[in-house]
C-alpha cells in the first residue's frame, strides 16, 4: 500500500509517497480501508515538527473507510462497517491500523466524505461552542479564519446558542461564506483592523469571547477585542506560537480568562467523542449544519493539498482520497 511519510521535518516537500507494508491489527485495533482523508493544520505543525513526533512516521490523524479486519479484543466495531476516526496518527495512507475505541460509526446518511470532514473540525467547533464558557443570547464572539472548516462549522454552532458572530477573514468571497455560515458581521482584516472593528461593532465594550486559531500575529489584538471578563480561546498557531508574557498582563485587561484548549482532552471518554460526533454527524444529516469540502487532492498530492493550505488559498474542509 502506499501511505505519505515524513522522513526529516521541513516544508512540503518533506512529505513522501512511499510503498509500505499494510498494517496487521494489534489486539485492540481494527484496520480501515480508506475512502476519504482529512487534512488538517495540526498536520502542518507535526510535518515542520512545531508539534514534533519521533521520525520517520506517517502523517494525518483523520480518515473515514470502510472496516476490513479487527483485532481479537475488539468490540466497538465489526468487519463491514462503515466508520470515522481521528486522533489516529497515520492518516495519510491507503489502509491504517485505527484503535478501535476511536471509532465512530457513520450513519447512513453521511458520506465517507462527509465523515472525513466532520471529525476533527466538527468536534473542535462543538467543543469550542459548548465546552468552554456559558455562551448565551446577547454574547458576542469573534471568529477567527471564519470562512475555515473549524470556522464555518463553529459560526454554525453559536447561532444556535443565539450569540452574535463577527467573523474575522481575509477577503471579499471568505465574507461571503462567513455571512453564509450566519455571522452577523465580518471584518476583512486586508481592508479593516479588526480590533478597532471589534470595539466599534460593541460600543467600545468589547466581546465575551476571541476564538483564535491564528496564534502570533493576532494575539495581543484579541486581548485587546475583549470585554472585561472576557475569555480568550487560543486553539491554534496558524501563524506561529504566542511568544511568552507575563500573566498580569490579564489582570491589566480586564481579568481575562486563558484557555490553550486541544480536542483530545475533551474527547477523553468514549462517551464523550460518541456524544460529540453523534451531534455533528445528526446535525450534517438533517442539514442543520453544512460542511464545505472545497478541494479534494489525491492522496500522492499531498503536498499540493498542504501548499494550498499554507497559502490561505482555501475555504471550508480539504480532503485527501486514496
């Protein structure tokens, strides 16, 4: 089988397509074939080893296939189920050895596409919405990458809470798809500043929450875009990591509230990822929530697909299909 594999960290042109061995399941795993890859920005920071792994190893967490083989122990899926995984390092690959607790079983209506897309985005959004602070009707929430999967999907999921949603993005046809998705405002950060914009939308008084994905560059803006009290969702570096700071620079804010937040730690029980999955995937079914699967690449152009990632030149979900 063929699978990408990263051998030494660096650009994209680190990521090789290689022959390897099909995996035999160990006693508690069961190996998907996969139909529908999903390609993430954590695949970035694993490929420049920003988020190091040991090397050589092959890349991707998120998948969605078919089952065709179980280990002796397994009992949460059967040969001949359709399912969808993620935080299964090992992804990018024609078949992958998946512990069988981190998968989800899809339901008829939803695509192995579908599937692929909606696993690690989807459950960081529904995280995001409904883990971290009691949003309710009047609160306002910036988003950032607001026309990204985890943005579109997370946009989605606040309206359903009734907050106001002001979308952060970098051009004309992402506001587009941010107004789409349902926020009420969007801020072109090519055109605008968006703290500036922030305080100006909320009569100066700031909003409740920053869902910021971009790390670095927009760091001590989104401090700056909150309310007093107001919580700062770090959950990404897309730009590079925060530099360092002194906690009292909270205090002297507003006594802001920090959170580095990362979906393993509230997908930590089976009944949690079940619960978590089993909303998105109802909601994507009855059309409640739409997911954007823009660019699909073949599974030996990944490289294309992480080019066009780095590049801001997409929107929505991209996929790798064997």
């Amino acid at each position: 089988m063929h699978s990408i594999r990263v051998e030494q960290y660096g650009g994209s042109d680190q990521l090789l397509y290689k022959q390897v061995p099909k995996p035999t399941p160990k006693a508690n795993e069961a190996i998907v074939k996969l139909h529908a890859i999903g390609v993430n920005f954590i695949d970035v920071y694993h490929r420049t080893g920003l988020y190091p792994l040991p090397l050589p190893f092959t890349l991707g967490q998120e998948g969605a296939g078919v089952v065709e083989e179980v280990g002796a122990e397994v009992q949460e899926v059967k040969v001949g189920d359709r399912v969808a995984f993620t935080g299964a390092l090992g992804a990018y690959s024609e078949y992958h050895a998946v512990q069988a607790e981190k998968l989800v079983k899809l339901p008829e209506g939803i695509s192995f596409e579908e599937g692929a897309a909606a696993m690690l985005q989807g459950m960081t959004a529904h995280y995001l919405a409904f883990a971290l602070r009691a949003l309710a009707k009047g609160d306002v929430a910036l988003v950032h990458a607001a026309a990204g999967g985890v943005g579109l999907i997370l946009i989605q999921l606040l309206k359903r809470l009734q907050v106001r949603v002001i979308g952060i993005v970098s051009t004309e046809a992402k506001a587009m798809l941010a107004k789409q998705a349902g926020a009420d405002e969007v801020i072109i950060t090519t055109q605008s500043d968006f703290e500036t914009e922030a305080k100006r939308l909320t009569d100066g008084k700031g909003v409740q929450v920053v869902f910021d994905s971009v790390g670095k560059d927009t760091w001590e803006k989104s401090l700056n875009s909150l309310a007093m009290r107001g919580m700062m969702v770090s959950y990404g570096n897309a730009s590079g990591a925060i530099p360092p700071f002194n906690p009292l620079m909270l205090s002297q804010k507003g006594s802001l509230f920090l959170t580095r937040p990362a979906l393993h730690h509230y997908t930590a029980t089976r009944e949690e990822l079940l619960t978590r999955a089993t909303d998105i995937f109802r909601w994507v079914e009855s059309g409640e929530v739409k997911l954007r699967i823009e660019h699909r690449f073949a599974l030996k152009d990944a490289r294309l697909a992480h080019e066009a990632l780095e590049g801001r030149k997409t929107t929505g979900k991209i996929l790798l299909l064997p």
